[in-house]
C-alpha cells in the first residue's frame, strides 16, 4: 500500500484544542465530570507522534503511526488518526496500482467530485495524486495542492444542448485547451463524426489547433479509438488525444494497455471500503516510569496488533530495492543485515531476508509536545515520494498479476512476547 492522509492528519492535531463551551456542554449533558471538564477546558494536543513519511509503502500489520503522550489525549485522537489514513491509503493505493499498470499514460482522478461529503473531497483527490495520479477534476483540490486539473464533460451536458453536436461545440468554446469531449457509449461512431464537425467548426473560428481529447467508455475504446483517428485525419484534424473512462481495476488498465491502442490517460474513481482497515490500538501503557506492554485479545479475533513500544527497519538490497520489513521491540538491538529474519504473523513461519545489504528505520519524528517538527512537504514532492518508492520495488513485488508477498514481521523475540500476552 502506499501512505497517505499523514500531512493533514498532523495539520489537525496541531490545530485541536477543545474550547470552553464544548467542555461545559459536555459537562451539562452529564458526559464528564466537572473535574474533567476543568481539564478538557481549553486543552491542547500535546503528544508526541512518529510516523512513516506519506508516500512511502507500508506493509499490511505494520506500525505507520505512534502516538506517546497523556492516555486520554491518544484515545480521544483514535477516529482522526483512522479515518486520516485508512480511507487516504485506500486512494492512494488503488492509483499506484493503476499508475504501474498504466505504463506512462496518466491516471485522471475523478471520483472527488462525486463523494456526497462536504470538506472530504479536495483531501480524497490529493490522496489520488500522492498515490501518483497525474491530474484531477477537482478543482478546488487543484487549486489548494497544486494539482494539474482536467475538465471531463458532464454525462448530462449533450442533454442540455438542443442537439449533440452544438454541446459538444459549446464544450469546446467553454474548455480552451486540453478539452475533453464525452463521446455517447451508445453510438461511439456517430458521436465521433459529430466531435469532427464540432472540431472543423472550432478551428474556422481560428481557435487553437491544439489536439482534441476525446474520452471513450472502455468497453468502446478498442473499435472506435481508429475510427476516430481515421476521421480526424480524413477532416485534416490533427489526431486525437485517446482518454479512457469506465476502468476499475489496475487488470482492466493493463489489458487495455497490452491492447495497443494509443491511450494517453485512463479516468478512474478509487473506491473506499466503507469498513476502516487500519486500527488503532493501545500497546504500551508507561507505569511507575517503565513501559508495560498491552495486547489486545478477544473471543472474536484473538490477538490483535503487536504489543510494545516498536522501531520497524526497513532492508535494501546491494542496489536499494526494498527486501523486507522487520519490526523490533523498541529496545531491542536491531537486527544485521547478516541474519535479517523475521517471524511472519500470519503463518507463523520464519523468513530469512536474501540479499539484504544494508536497512534503515521508516518511522520518523513529526511532531514533539503537539507541535510539528518538520515543514509542511507540498503534495508534488509527496508524489515523487511515491512514485519513487513504488518503482524502486523488485519486479516481483510489483506486477499487477499474482505479486510476490512482501517479506513483512516482527523478531523471535516480538512474536515470543506476542504468545505470551495472548496466553498461547
């Protein structure tokens, strides 16, 4: 998965406090005591977090963000730091999927303007550009991140026009450059014709000669992208930028790729599960000035998380690719590169780490006492970031069909606190 949600998470905890008439709310309402509420009075953030650097690729199980301060002050923050990165992580990783299987066209992210939740969308399309997304149709996101914006014509647009060619004239006149015109799934060659004509109109009023994008449905695209070239060439138009939309999947990205037809971009909406992957979890609790490891255990789930306060190391092979990930007790002595072995939770197997050369922690400090330690990182180097670490991986790692499971767990000795907090 790539990270995200890391930066605006760190904006809002540095920006909380709870105001008077909240705290006496809650007190009035019987929620807290009247001693709680002196304290919530006026209170302020003020814990220290690390977390790995947004952007990067993290490993399902593994610590992306700790939280050490004041118990209540952790608890209270739990939904923030969830909601933050799971929902952005989702985003972000569907789009690096899609950016791998695309092979240098570009992934257009539109699905912000379609959420129906106020203030949540401009952050779910910059997730998309962390994820490496190279452009979104949402404006304000644009704007406010520094993104590339793309205007896509609206489904209903051709229904407002008195006929299809004179929207798409007017989408045209309206959209100077870059414009995308939507061509109709049901008759993709008529629409194509009416595209020429709306076209050959543009270009006698002396607007641009640029090219023309025009967006065909997926299940479209493989007859009529050279159609539309044919023509655009018999109209003595210059040829069309092909936009792909309908796609789902990082397979359906690649097929239409292996294809051979000359797509320049695939629109795509990423989808957010509506049930949270990531957890929040208490693992260490400090008592007369020495930490206390916590798991949780259930009836339902058994152990859940790794307990303790944890460092997670990172092992690069002799020419930096990432090799696996192993996550120590935080007082544990790291582990070589000659004997990198880690315990895999999920099968309990040990893994030995081949060729690992060197390794490096990839949690960092970001904020101290509730205050930010290092400067706001813009939304484009975050991309780099990202696109940097996704092509870094092996091969193996990478591939859209059947991926190698990264090397991913925890010491002997992690996994042997583990059994023993989960009484096995």
């Amino acid at each position: 998965s790539v990270l995200a949600g890391i930066e605006p998470l760190v904006d809002a905890l540095e920006r909380f406090r709870i105001k008077s008439e909240e705290a006496t709310y809650l007190k009035e309402i019987g929620a807290v005591s009247p001693e709680l509420a002196r304290k919530l009075d006026g209170a302020r953030f003020t814990c220290d977090v690390d977390a790995v650097p947004e952007g990067s690729v993290v490993c399902p199980g593994q610590p992306v963000v700790s939280i050490e301060g004041p118990f209540w002050q952790a608890q209270l923050v739990a939904a923030w730091v969830v909601s933050s990165v799971d929902a952005a992580t989702q985003v972000a990783s569907q789009v690096a999927r899609c950016v791998i299987a695309a092979e240098g066209a570009e992934i257009i992210e539109s699905g912000s303007t379609l959420l129906g939740r106020l203030g949540g969308n401009a952050l779910h399309a910059r997730a998309a550009y962390v994820g490496g997304a190279g452009a979104t149709t949402h404006a304000l996101a644009g704007r406010r991140y520094g993104m590339p914006v793309r205007a896509l014509q609206p489904e209903s647009f051709v229904l407002a026009a008195h006929d299809e060619q004179s929207a798409f004239e007017a989408w045209l006149r309206a959209i100077p450059e870059q414009p995308i015109v939507r061509v109709d799934v049901r008759d993709a060659a008529a629409g194509i014709d009416k595209i020429v004509a709306a076209a050959r109109a543009r270009a006698t009023a002396s607007w641009s000669d640029a090219p023309i994008a025009i967006e065909i449905a997926a299940s479209e695209i493989l007859d009529a992208w050279s159609f539309a070239y044919e023509r655009f060439a018999k109209a003595g138009l210059k040829e069309p930028v092909i936009v792909v939309s309908g796609i789902e999947t990082p397979e359906q990205v690649s097929d239409l790729r292996r294809s051979g037809a000359p797509i320049a971009a695939f629109v795509f909406s990423p989808r957010i599960e509506s049930t949270p992957s990531a957890r929040y979890d208490l693992v260490a609790i400090e008592q007369d000035g020495q930490w206390s490891p916590r798991l949780h255990v259930s009836l339902a789930h058994g152990a859940r998380g790794v307990p303790g306060r944890k460092v997670v190391l990172r092992y690069f092979d002799a020419d930096g690719h990432p090799v696996g990930d192993i996550t120590h007790g935080a007082n544990e002595r790291h582990t070589s590169v000659r004997d990198a072995r880690l315990v895999d939770l999920r099968s309990g197997q040990v893994v030995k780490l081949r060729d690992a050369a060197s390794s490096a922690p990839i949690l960092r400090n970001v904020m101290r006492a509730g205050k930010r330690v290092q400067a706001l990182e813009p939304a484009r180097e975050l991309r780099e970031r990202s696109l940097r670490a996704v092509q870094s991986l092996l091969p193996k790692h990478k591939r859209a069909t059947a991926p190698a499971r990264y090397p991913s767990g925890v010491t002997p000795a992690l996994a042997a606190l583990r059994r023993e907090l989960a009484g096995a």
